[in-house]
C-alpha cells in the first residue's frame, strides 16, 4: 500500500473536484500556436502602445511554474519547451468558474493558454489570459525551486524531474540532437549516406574492448552486442557504397566514470579512396562545424581552459610528442629489448603480451595524453594496437593512424584502412594470440571480412568519434552522464 504526503492527498482530492465539474483530470489536444522564446523574440521589442495597438493573440500550453494569486487577479509563470513566459489572469477576463479552477490549481500542473500579449508595469512581456484550460493535474509536488534535485545520483535516475528544474539540463538535452543534425548535413553534403547495422553480431571486431554478451534463443548461439561498427561499414565499401555513416548506439562492458558510460553513441564513417589526411580535414571539420552551429563561434572554455576549435587543429607523431615529453625516440630503438629496458627506466609499466608498439603507447599514455590541451591529431600509433590499419609504408612498425585528442580526452580515431586481405588475416591470427596471452579486449578471428577484403576495397580513410563526448565538450558538460538523458545508474539498495 502507498503511502501519500500531505501535498500529495491534498492534490489527490483536487483531482477529484476536477473531474465533479466535469473536467478530464487529464486533459485532451490543446492547439498551440506559439512557444515562449519565440514570441519573446518576435514581440519583445514592442512597446505597450504598440502591442495593444496590434492585438497580439497567442496559444501556449506548459507547465505552472509560479503562482502569486491576488484575489480577483493574479500572475504565474508558464513553462514550455523553450523557457518560461508570465500570465496575467484576471476574473474580469476569464468566467468566475474558470477563475476558481485556475486558484485550485498547483505549481507543476500542465495548462492551456490563449490570450493577448501586453507589458505589465515592470515592462515584462506577458500574456493576458482570455481562455484558461486545465490540462494535467500534477499529484506529485516539484522540488523546492531554488535546489531541485539536490541529490546528484536522483538527478540522473529522475531525468524527467531534472529536465523540469534544471534549465541546464533542458539546453544539454536541445543540444545534443541540434549536434548530430549538424554532423548528418554536413556528411550528407559531402554525398555521405547515412546507414544502419546490426547491433548483434557473432563476431567480437573492429575494436579493442570487453563485450556484453547474450543468448539468440531461436538459434541456440551466444552474440555480443558490437563494441563498434566498423567491419559492416567496410563491408559496404567493398560492395560499392563509395561514402558511408552510421551515428549509433555502442556497448562496452567496461569500467564507468567522467568519460565512460556501458552504452554510449558513435559515427563512424568511411570515404573509398580517401586517407588519413582526408580523414583528418572531415574530422576537423565536423568538430568545428559543431561548435559554429550551436555556439556561434569557435570559443570555448572547458574543463578550466580555454580553447579554440577553429580549423587548422595540429598535426603531429606520436613518438614525436614522446620525444618532446621525455628526450627519448623509439624511432632509433630497434628491438623489444632495449624498449623493455627504457620502460623500466622510466617506470612505465608493461605486461606479459608487451611488444615494441605496446611499449611506445604505453610511454604517450603515461607522459603525454594528459598533457594535450589543444586539439591535436596524433598519429602513427604503432601496429600491435592498430590491427585494422594500414602500415606506415616508411616504417612497418607504424600505422596510418589518428587519434584527436583535446584537453588529455581522445575524441576520434582515424586509419587509412587496411585493405589487404593477407595483411588482414596476419593481423587477425596476431590478435588470437594476444587472446592466448591474456589480453581480453583482443579481436576474434573473422573470416568472413578477410573474404570480403578478397574481393577487393578499395582504398579508402575511416573515422569513429564519440558523440557523447563531443556534446560534453560543446555544452561544457564536465560528467558524461549529463549528456546521456538516461545514463546507466546503480540500482536503489
């Protein structure tokens, strides 16, 4: 048996009186006409001649905010999906019994409006309430205006109430689609045509991470969900889909934190006869088109920092930034040994599958990452953990391989892709032995793209990008959770 608070009897019963004067409790269609923002931006600069002049009538319909009540008038404040309008509603105006059902009613109930705009004596943009529904009773009370939520952990798990109270949190949520929009129009310009794979796969690729896994019942098969998109994309490739995206949902059964969610959202793209340059000038691109689109301008301030997303982001090699960082170059170290030995010098720890490459990225992971404000492609990773990309023709020991990284976060990873099935099937049976060695996150063998590599693809640059982290850094959002509307939360005890 639920038990109710005070308020929430007291709203229970008003209900009840709502629906003896005949009325839905909870409401019907209601024609709107117009929302708050735009009729602030379409009638804010009038004057109180002008507007009673013109006769302005608007329907809205949100969410009492406010209420101060005055006897036979009184004001509140209604909120819609852009913001927050005032009402003046007056007895003289509206029937004595739409009168009394607007003084029943709650902060946090859903109401139509129709009526004229005008000043009031403070000069704010108002509308004078002709015609009051009652659309929605509220029978929970919202939280006290000035805290909302003060629990961070119930902001997430009542997003609903957040979105509410937390103006905040309504332009992140705005935000986010208003980005990925900007991402598909400006691919879709670029003659890119945006796809959907499967999301279960029999095949663990296309990325270096741990899987969910679950059951296909009909079949009687385990199947993971992907950990990325990338080897379907390429698939496409090979039959002829010369330019192709896909903007979907990832899951990786790792670790959570500020950057990490089990289940986040990616593009992935893939240009034929394209390459890591290619690769390099769309992703700029992307991330510069994104900020000029929302935030009107190439600033941001993040994380304590100030930066630009301006196009012309730099463009330099990973052991070249060691170099910078620690005097050290491995394009002189020449054997796994004298690497081993230049890790334990330098305290970088290794393990048991460790190759050269391992250890290079291990010494950027340590002495670098954190320390990249502004946005850099760095490139070059070497070929034990880029096993779809193509190798450095100069250096075999290297890939054709970007990582962008602003403010010590990666935001995208490129290739010009390996296209050689022999290479391919070397690279996929090193991974199985990476597996043996015990390195969970290793590949599995999949055959059925080394056949498609067979047939022949041609060459070609890919890109992946996290979205969810690019709307933190363009909203200034400090917590991946404030940018994923419902983020994997802990179960109440």
């Amino acid at each position: 048996m639920r038990e109710f608070s005070e308020q929430e009897l007291v709203r229970r019963e008003k209900l009840e009186k709502i629906r003896e004067r005949g009325i839905d409790p909870f409401g019907q269609k209601y024609l709107i006409s117009d929302f708050s923002l735009n009729i602030k931006d379409k009638y804010g600069h009038l004057t109180h001649e002008e507007l009673e002049e013109k006769n302005i009538l608007v329907s809205v319909a949100g969410r009492i905010m406010f209420i101060r009540k005055m006897g036979k008038a009184s004001f509140f404040s209604l909120k819609d999906k852009l913001g927050n309008i005032q009402v003046y509603i007056s007895i003289n105006d509206v029937k004595e019994d739409t009168y009394s059902l607007f003084k029943s009613a709650d902060i946090g109930d859903i109401v139509g409006v129709k009526g004229y705009l005008m000043l009031t004596g403070t000069g704010e943009l108002t509308i004078k309430c002709m015609e009051y529904t009652h659309l929605v009773k509220a029978l929970k009370p919202l939280p006290e205006k000035y805290h909302g939520l003060s629990d961070v952990e119930e902001r997430f798990r009542r997003r609903y109430v957040d979105l509410i109270m937390n103006d905040d949190a309504r332009r992140i949520a705005f935000a986010r689609p208003k980005i990925i929009r900007t991402i598909q129009h400006y691919l879709d310009n670029l003659g890119y045509v945006e796809v959907e794979t499967p999301i279960l796969g029999t095949i663990l690729g296309g990325a270096a991470a741990r899987p969910f896994v679950t059951h296909q019942n009909a079949l009687n098969i385990d199947m993971y969900l992907r950990i990325a998109t990338e080897l379907n994309l390429k698939r496409l490739l090979v039959g002829g889909m010369d330019a192709v995206y896909e903007i979907g949902r990832i899951f990786r059964n790792e670790g959570m934190d500020r950057k990490h969610n089990p289940e986040f959202t990616t593009i992935e793209l893939y240009k034929a006869f394209s390459d890591l340059e290619g690769m390099m000038d769309i992703t700029e691109g992307i991330v510069s088109t994104c900020a000029m689109e929302l935030n009107g301008t190439y600033e941001t301030d993040f994380l304590g920092h100030h930066i630009s997303l301006a196009p012309g982001f730099r463009r330099v090699h990973m052991v070249d930034l060691i170099k910078e960082k620690t005097g050290i170059d491995f394009f002189q170290v020449k054997s796994v040994e004298e690497a081993k030995k230049l890790a334990l010098e330098n305290h970088v720890e290794i393990e048991s599958h460790f190759g050269y490459g391992h250890i290079v990225n291990a010494f950027f992971e340590k002495f670098v990452e954190d320390t990249i404000i502004e946005p850099t492609f760095v490139f070059g990773h070497p070929i034990e953990i880029s096993p779809l990309a193509k190798k450095d023709p100069n250096d075999p020991r290297f890939t054709q391989r970007f990582e962008l990284f602003i403010l010590g976060s990666e935001y995208a990873n490129a290739f010009t892709e390996l296209n050689d099935p022999i290479d391919q099937m070397e690279r996929f049976e090193s991974q199985l032995k990476e597996r043996e060695l015990g390195n969970e996150e290793a590949n599995d063998m999949d055959m059925d793209f080394v056949e498609a590599l067979e047939y022949g693809m041609p060459p070609a640059g890919g890109m992946g990008m996290g979205i969810d982290r690019l709307v933190m850094l363009l909203t200034g959002s400090e917590t991946i959770r404030e940018v994923i509307l419902f983020p994997l939360m802990k179960p109440r005890d």
